[in-house]
C-alpha cells in the first residue's frame, strides 16, 4: 500500500565530551512513508533533533555513530559518497531549524543565500538557471512560503526580518531541495504562539500541495495532533511509542506517552497538572534496562535488567514497555 | 549616513584625538630633564650660546605660549627645525617615512596572506595535528616579541645561512630609484627597473617578516577561534543540509563572517607594528622613520620628536579608520547601526 520512503533502523549516536562519552541515541527506529506526515514528540535533550542531523549526516564533529542504518528510498545513506550526499540534500531532504535567526547567515542578504540554494538545487536536475531564472525562482519560492513583497525580502539581511519572517525565508529554502522529504525541527518553538500557528498551517498546507512527507518535531502536542499522520514518542534517546495520531492520542499506552498527554493543562480543569515526576536520565551512565525506569510508576524488575523491544499492540500500534505483549 | 558622511565624523573624532595627543607628547618632552639647547651645542658651548639658542627655541616662554606658537606653525605648514639636521622636522619625515611606511605595508601583506589562510585552516581541522601544530607556532608567535624574531632572522638567514640581505634598504652600489611615492618597490616596478625591485624586495623579507610573526600568530588564533564557533553554527549546517559545494560554505559563508573579529583586531596590531618597528628598524638599520625618532629622543631634539610622535599617531589614525571601513563592509549590522545614528 504505503512505499516506505525514509527507513531508520538502530541507530545510535554518541557524543564525546570532556569525562567521557555521551550515549544519546539508542537504537531509534523509525520509518516514513511516501506523503506520509509524521510527528516526533518528546521534551527537550531526547535526542529529536540529533536524530534528524544524523539522517541527513550533519552531525557535529564529537558525535560517534556506532551504528546506523539508514535507507532512503532503498538507499544505504551511511555509505554515500560526498556527491551522493549532495544529490540528496539538494533534491530530496530538507531541513527546517528551529531558530531561524541562527539558521540564516547573519552577514548575507537572503539574495546570496537562497539564490546559492535555488541554483545547486536546479544544477541538480540537470537545470543550469540564469541569474534572472534563478530570482524569478526564489521569488516564487518565497510566495509558496506565504511571504509578501518578495523582492523587497531578497534585499533584506535577516536581522531586518521578524521572527516570522525569517522562518519562511527558511521554509521557501528548505522548498528548493525538498522534492521528497521535508525535516521541520519545531519550527515555531522560537516564535510566539500565533505566528507558531501560522508557519504549522502553512507547513501543512505545502505539504499537502506537493505531495511531500514531512517528519514535524515538537512538543506541543496540540499543534502534532491536528497535523500530522502518524507520532513517534521519544524518550531519552529511545522510541517508546508509535502509533496512528487519532490512537495515540485517545488510547496511549506507555506509561511515559500517559505522563506527557496528562501533564497539558486543559482548558475543562483541573488546574496545572503534575507532570512527570524525576529528570531524564544521566546521558553518561544510562540505565542498562528502559531509559524510563527511573521515573516510572509500573517500575517492575524485569525492567531493570532488560532493554524493551517494540511490539505490536494491534492495530500498528507499537510501544516499547513490559506492560505490553511478550 | 552614507560613507562619506561617516568618514567626514571620523577624520573629525581624528583630528580632535591628534590635537590632544600633541599636547601630551609636546608637554612631556618639555618637561623631561635635560636642557635641549645644551645638549644641541658642545658641552664646552658658552653659555651665550646656549642661552640665544634657547631664546630661538622659544624655551624661555611659558609652556602654553610655546605650544601655541608650534600650533601656528603646524598650520603654517612646518613641524619646526630639528636641532640635529638643522632641517625642517616635516622635510626630515617626508624623506624617512616612505621606508617605514614600506617596511609596515609589506609586514601587513604577510600578516594577511598567512594568518588568514592559517587561521582558516586551523579552525576547519580543529583538534588534528595541523590546529595543533598552528597552535603551538601560534603560542610561540604571540609571546615573543618582534625584535627577538629580528635578531633571530639577522644571525641565521642573513650571517649563517646568507639567504637574504639584512642591512638597509638596498645592496651596495644598487641606485635608489627616482622619487615617486618614497617606497622603493612601487617606484622601481613604475619606472621598470625590475632588477632593483628584486634587490628592495630582498631586502625587505626579514625584517618585515620579523615584524609581523607576532600579529600572524594573534590573528590566527583569532581567525581559528570564530571559525572553530561558526563551524557549529546553524547557518553552516544549513548550508551543508542545502548541498552547497564545500568550497563556497568555506569560502563565502564561514570566512565572511570569521573574519569580523580578525580584522578589528588588526586595528590593534598595527599599533603594535608601529611601536615594533623602532626596534627592528635599528636591527636591521633600516633608514626609516623610527630610526630618526630614536636619535631624537637620545638628543632631546623637541621638534622632532613630537614631529615623529604626531606622524606615528596619524598612520595608526588612518589604519584604524580603514580598518572600522573593512569591518563594516564586512558586517552588515554594524554598517546599519552606525547608519541609523
């Protein structure tokens, strides 16, 4: 039915630091489909934006990748070659940051910057544009992104845009070399909540356009749950839970996917819930069984000493925890 | 503002900095022990002699009296005589700053051609054996001081090895080219003579050289130290997700925006290029400005040592407002902020 488009499996990213070795990710397996939207939720330091850095190999030069599978479209992307690299960060995966201001080069007009980007993009296929096909372009590009007077933003540098402003600057980048898969790394976290609104409208709306996957990181469930496909839940390097977005929502099964769903506050009452108790885990030392054990209510000893697996409770709905299945 | 107004501020902000200084360096080398006019004529001088030379000198007025009148004279266009060539302060500059002039013009050509380049490197291999290597020449660099490098230079490539000449401008019996701009390079490429521009150029690798290994080191540190932070930037990353040719992220959007703080420190190490060369000048007896500044103040010769404090205070005047240009060309936000004032 569904082509897989992007398929992670096992992968593992440390970082070396000062005192020892960071072990973040820890065998994250995900998959997207063909025009599939998919979420990744998880609070902050889980390990969702290195996941993403890793799949299009931009990690920083202290990460180790002890191992990593990663196919796109059937392709091994740990063994491509730089210009195979190239070809895929130019015309099939792009990635939108989450802070635009640091995501623009401070000293380049976006002129510079999106006609460098609109021109390797285009090379790639094979399209060797003028100076005036490549702005009619970035022009157009920066319509579909929903930004007025274009040409008057191709002469801005990007500390004279707004916060908004400068997010779809780098979601009209990002549409230049995304033909197949879109990364958007909580791209309205560093915005206010309206504005946040408008770039995930808009996002949706793209994508839905042009028939692209997207993968949408977050942690604000609420703007996941009105966009998205299917949710991954992350916790301390780990895929918990994964599930249809109408499921997991009404129907969580793992202890920390319950925490995290019951810890927003509702506008029927209540007052401000509790949230989870305890912290994620030391990076350094990690718990040998579930990464969650710490601050689990259903702690058991099984947990202890065993990493979960994921396994199916119905319905292509997965989640990692000896609550379930086994 | 456009860029003529802002200048037009700066050379204003200059020449109130310049007006200070001179009654600073006018001040104190008055104020010095040490009668000038004695030390002009013979110890066994009469004292009439001295005395009417001290009348001539004006050093009998009252200190502000005297400087007004060395203010009308500057705007007179003179510096005043020099007691030691008995030449006019302004005539004896004007023949001696070209080679200094030259020596710091060429101590900059290296200072950018290797610090940046080094630096670059440095940054983008950070923690191989080639950042530590620049590292540790860096650390070298930056501790020793010019004139250890100058002696250093003289005895093993000029007495051991015989690589380059070390003394003066020109080999013996070489002609000077004819005057154009003083600087003997420019001069002879302008009117073809190509041998003699080889012989100046000879004589000007070491002690330029040797005056610049000590900004080369600072400036490649600096350089290594943004590049090593903007590396880890998003706007780098952005760039690498965008699949852009590797030589252009480097080239375009991680140098431009490295280089900012490299070349405001520039602004600080030309000062010390100035201060150096008074000292590698004497060890390589290079006939420049500051050699005559030191016989000036070994003689206590008044007019030529605010002559030559005030010159060297207007080049570091004339770089610093080049180099705040270059920064702000550089940085679009700093051109729009000092724009917007």
């Amino acid at each position: 039915m569904n082509n897989t488009l992007l398929n992670v499996k096992e992968l593992q990213v440390h970082f070396k630091v000062y005192g020892g070795i960071l072990k973040v990710l820890n065998d994250v397996t995900l998959t997207v489909n063909e025009k599939e939207k998919v979420g990744l939720i998880g609070e902050s330091g889980c390990g969702k934006t290195t996941t993403m850095k890793a799949i299009i190999r931009i990690l920083p030069w202290n990460a180790i990748v002890p191992k990593a599978k990663i196919y796109f479209k059937g392709k091994d992307v740990m063994k491509m070659n730089d210009s195979e690299l190239k070809k895929l960060r130019r015309s099939s995966i792009s990635m939108i940051f989450q802070d635009p201001t640091a995501a623009l080069n401070p000293v380049f007009k976006i002129r510079d910057q999106i006609f460098d980007v609109v021109k390797y993009a285009n090379l790639e296929m094979g399209k060797n544009l003028s100076k005036k096909e490549i702005e009619e372009e970035a022009i157009r590009l920066l319509r579909e992104a929903a930004l007025p007077e274009p040409e008057r933003i191709l002469d801005s540098y990007p500390f004279q845009l707004s916060g908004g402003m400068r997010q779809r600057v780098c979601i009209a980048m990002a549409l230049a070399s995304a033909r197949e898969l879109l990364i958007a790394d909580e791209p309205g976290t560093s915005l206010d909540v309206t504005i946040e609104d408008q770039i995930l409208r808009l996002l949706k709306q793209i994508v839905e356009e042009r028939r692209t996957s997207i993968i949408l990181i977050s942690h604000a469930l609420g703007a996941v749950k009105g966009f998205v496909d299917r949710v991954y839940v992350m916790y301390a390097g780990c895929i918990v839970e994964s599930a249809r977005t109408f499921d997991l929502f009404h129907e969580p099964l793992h202890p920390y996917t319950k925490g995290l769903l019951a810890a927003v506050p509702k506008l029927t009452g209540g007052g401000i819930p509790e949230g989870i108790k305890g912290r994620v885990p030391d990076y350094m030392n990690p718990p040998l069984g579930c990464r969650f054990i710490t601050r689990c209510v259903h702690a058991m000893p099984i947990c202890e000493r065993k990493q979960p697996r994921m396994v199916n409770a119905g319905n292509n709905h997965e989640v990692a925890c000896f609550l379930y299945g086994e | 503002m456009r860029l003529a107004t802002y200048l037009a501020k700066r050379i204003g902000y200059t020449i109130f900095v310049l007006l200070g200084l001179s009654i600073l360096i006018f001040t104190l080398a008055r104020v010095l022990p040490g009668d000038p006019a004695r030390m002009a004529l013979s110890p066994r001088a009469p004292e009439w002699a001295i005395e009417k030379l001290r009348e001539q000198l004006r050093l009998n007025e009252p200190l502000p009296v005297q400087y007004l009148y060395w203010l009308r004279d500057v705007f007179s266009g003179s510096l005043g005589e020099s007691l030691v060539t008995r030449r006019d302060v302004l005539t004896d500059i004007t023949e001696f700053l070209p080679a200094t002039l030259e020596l710091l013009l060429f101590a900059l050509i290296f200072d950018v051609a290797i610090a940046i380049p080094v630096g670059m490197l440095a940054g983008r291999k950070a923690n191989t054996w080639v950042d530590n290597l620049v590292r540790g020449f860096a650390y070298i660099g930056v501790t020793i001081p010019a004139f250890v490098f100058a002696i250093i230079f003289l005895l093993v490539f000029g007495y051991i090895l015989h690589i380059a000449p070390v003394v003066g401008r020109l080999s013996p019996g070489v002609v000077p080219p004819p005057r154009i701009t003083g600087l003997f390079t420019i001069d002879s490429l302008i009117t073809g003579n190509f041998s003699t521009f080889v012989d100046a150029l000879s004589h000007l690798i070491l002690p330029s050289l040797a005056l610049a290994l000590g900004p080369i080191a600072q400036e490649a540190r600096i350089t290594r130290a943004s590049v090593v932070e903007n590396l880890n930037k998003d706007y780098i990353l952005a760039s690498v997700s965008h699949g852009l040719p590797e030589r252009l992220i480097v080239l375009k959007y991680l140098m431009k925006p490295s280089l900012i703080p490299t070349v405001s420190i520039m602004g600080l190490d030309i000062a010390s290029l100035i201060g150096w060369a008074f000292l590698v000048e004497s060890i390589f007896n290079w006939p420049g400005m500051s050699r005559y500044g030191i016989i000036a103040m070994l003689r206590k010769d008044l007019n030529a040592i605010v002559g030559v404090v005030m010159v060297t205070g207007l080049v570091f005047a004339i770089a610093n407002i080049l180099v705040d240009i270059i920064v702000s060309l550089l940085d679009p936000r700093i051109r729009m902020v000092e724009r917007a004032k």
